[in-house]
C-alpha cells in the first residue's frame, strides 16, 4: 500500500492515497484527461501531417490545413441551406356525419415520409403500439411500414445529399417563401400534430 504525505496546520500525518480502477493517482488521472490547448501539432516542422497532443481524453480527428480551410468555407456556404420543410400528410377519424372524432385515430397518408425505411414492423406489434403505416407482406405474414404524420421537402428542392452542389441563396430564399405561403413549416412542432394518449392518459 502506498501512503502519501498530507501536511495539516499541526502535523503531518500519512494516509493510504487514493487510485482509481485502472491504479492512476488523481494527479496522473488529471494529467492523462486533460485537453491539451492547442489540440494537435505537425508531425514534423513543415508537415502536413498532424497528430493530437495530451492523454487519453477523447479528441477529434487532426485536420490538415487544406481540410481545415474547406471545412471551414462549407460551413460559410451551406449556413443556411439545405434545408427541410415540414407538412401535414395525415387523415383524421371521422364518425357517420363526416365531422371529427375527439382524441380519434390518426392516419398518415400515402404521401407521409416512412420511419423507418426497409424495417416492416409485424402487424400485431404495430397494433399494441399504435403504429399507423402502409400494410405490407414481409416475412412470410403481414407488416406495417411504419410512417410520420408529416411529409418533408428540401430547399433548394431538386437537393440531392448524395450529389451536393453550390448553393443559390437568391433563389433558395424564392423557393422557401413560396412552400411557406402554400403551407410548409419549419419545424414539426409548428404543424401541430394531434398527440396519441399515453397508456396512463387512457387508463384514467
């Protein structure tokens, strides 16, 4: 056991130093998980190359000055755009008379972004959790894909995140104020979407 030495007003005294799981004192830990202030350093002088300073603590990737620079004129570029726009894409319960149930079923439309793509959910698992979506035939029985009560759209709209292109803002601001105008939100909280009851909620 190793003791270190602690000095009080009076005495000094002698007590069994504390260690963490892996045996590192405090002073060794703090110096093993401290952020280095600078982050990284050039592998040599004049390098390209760099590699991260300090301990064990978790840091980001070193960036070359090239990467460095396009990472930082993407970020100036791409601030504002792309981005998503949000509608309703959802059909109330209705009684015999056409008009609204109270806290009914919601139904997502044919035109409804799909939650989880390529995993059909088993149609008595969807039921138990109120899952709504376009029934399938998977695995040999029936599923639901699963989909949001909303639809989604890019600005620019022939955006393409698989071929990313300059962005016009002139234009991308022409196209947002138009979708907005015709209904489009910014956010799903703005579309105000009916909440499905809790099974508390319902047990009360």
């Amino acid at each position: 056991m190793e003791l270190e030495r602690v000095a009080q007003q009076n005495e000094v005294i002698f007590r069994p130093k504390k260690r963490d799981s892996a045996g590192r004192d405090e002073a060794t830990a703090h110096s093993m998980d401290a952020l280095p202030a600078s982050g990284s350093r050039a592998l040599f002088p004049g390098s390209k190359e760099r590699i991260s300073l300090g301990g064990n603590a978790v840091l980001p990737p070193p960036l070359s000055e090239p990467d460095s620079e396009y990472a930082r004129i993407t970020a100036e570029v791409y601030a504002l755009y792309p981005r998503v726009l949000y509608h309703r894409a959802l059909r109330l319960e209705r009684d015999a008379e056409g008009k609204i149930v109270p806290d009914g079923e919601v139904f997502p439309l044919e035109s409804a972004d799909v939650a989880l793509p390529n995993y059909p959910i088993p149609i008595d698992v969807a039921r138990r959790n109120g899952v709504k979506g376009v029934v399938t035939h998977s695995e040999g029985s029936d599923a639901i894909v699963w989909q949001r009560p909303y639809r989604t759209c890019f600005v620019p709209t022939d955006w393409d995140p698989q071929n990313p292109r300059p962005i016009n803002l002139d234009e991308c601001q022409k196209q947002e104020a138009a979708l907005i105008e015709a209904g489009w939100k910014r956010t799903p909280s703005e579309l105000d979407l009916p909440t499905r009851k809790t099974v508390e909620e319902e047990s009360d």
